[in-house]
C-alpha cells in the first residue's frame, strides 16, 4: 500500500439529514492532522476517493468528517453504508486551511461558510477552545445548522435563505451588509465559489485588509 494512504477503522455513521451525515474513525496516531486539514477517503475495494475536511480533531483517538451525499455519487454513498468494524482507505492529510496557535490570543476571527463548509470551522472550535470568533453559517433550510450546540449561542449566526426560524432570515451577503466587521479581524471563508467572492469583494471595498483573508472552496 503507498505510504500515504493508510487503512482506518470506521467507528461509526451519525446521520444529521437526509443528505449529509458525519463519519467516525479510529485515527491512527502516526498520522497527524490539523483542523482545517482534509484527507480522501474510499472503500479499500474501490479506487474512487473523495477529499473531506476534518469535522472533529483526533479526540481520544478519533476523528469525524463531514459528508453531504451527492445524487449519483459512488464515494459519498459508499460511505454512509459504512457500518462499525468497517475498513475505510485514508489518503494523505492536505490543506493549508489551518490556524497559526500562536495568533489564537491576540486575534479575533470571522468565520463564514455555506452548507457543509462549516466542517473546518466545527474542528476549530473543537481543537482550540480559546478562539475569540464569529461563525456565520449559510444554509438554505433550518435542519442544516449542523450540531449548532457545539457553538455558544452568541458566537454563532445561522443565516437562513428559504424559512424563517433562523438568526437571519436571509443569505450571509445580506448579514454582513448591517455587521460591522472591524480591519483587525482574520476572516476565513469556506464554501461556494460565489460566497467567498462576493464576501471578499463586499469587505475589500469597505477597506478589510486584502492580506487577512484565508479561503477554501466546497464544491
């Protein structure tokens, strides 16, 4: 087997809607990740892969990953079959999606994402309890607001584009047009391609710091 993929165990499938769910795995210690980072993951019996941000950190010896089941698409299928004891193959660990622990006292952070592209987000604040942020999250139906008890209530925002019952009725664009966001915050944005342009050009023209922006996209 290539050094960089690696056999790990499935502990389990915890289902969040109909289309997405969080997979567990036993993590082997010898390889390190980050939060923010990603591995590809497949069935050992298939070549297909498939890359997924951490959703929470090697905690005890696991790690979870958030996957939103794509219509036709074999790996994200594959993988909410997964029952426990199961084998799963875990490509090498990328991204660069992460936060420097030495800036976590002395920064504050935005956090914007749409849909699943909250995962590195929810691993942020798993691994670093200390985090002085915002999290702006964008959904398009309330069932969407992925485990929002493991964020304070005032720390997150979920921005609701089709029913009401949510912090803001509307897209992330809109919050941030009433939201002051200070030049001294780190912004990091993960999620559709039109969010994150749309979100760097509103705050670049109110003079945001081209420089403190960080940014992944989620297909």
């Amino acid at each position: 087997m290539n050094e960089a993929n690696r056999l790990q165990r499935v502990i389990g499938v915890r289902s969040l809607t109909d289309s997405t769910y969080a997979i567990k795995l036993a993590w082997d210690s010898a390889v390190k990740i980050q939060a923010g980072q990603r591995v590809a993951l497949g069935l050992p019996d298939s070549d297909e892969r498939r890359w997924y941000s951490v959703y929470s950190c090697c905690k005890g010896g696991e790690a979870e990953f958030l996957v939103r089941e794509v219509e036709n698409g074999n790996v994200s299928r594959q993988l909410r079959g997964c029952q426990p004891g199961d084998q799963l193959i875990v490509g090498g660990v990328e991204g660069h999606f992460v936060i420097d622990p030495e800036s976590i006292r002395t920064t504050t952070y935005l956090f914007i994402a749409t849909g699943t592209g909250v995962a590195p987000f929810h691993a942020f604040v798993q691994a670093y309890p200390d985090l002085n942020y915002i999290l702006l999250h964008g959904v398009r139906y309330l069932r969407e607001r992925y485990d929002m008890q493991d964020y304070p209530p005032e720390r997150y925002v979920a921005c609701v584009s089709r029913e009401e019952g949510g912090d803001f009725y509307g897209r992330v664009t809109d919050y941030l047009k009433q939201m002051d966001v200070p030049p001294t915050h780190k912004v990091y944005l993960c999620g559709n391609q039109r969010m994150i342009y749309d979100v760097y050009y509103a705050l670049v023209s109110r003079d945001h710091p081209e420089n403190a922006f960080a940014t992944e996209v989620y297909f």
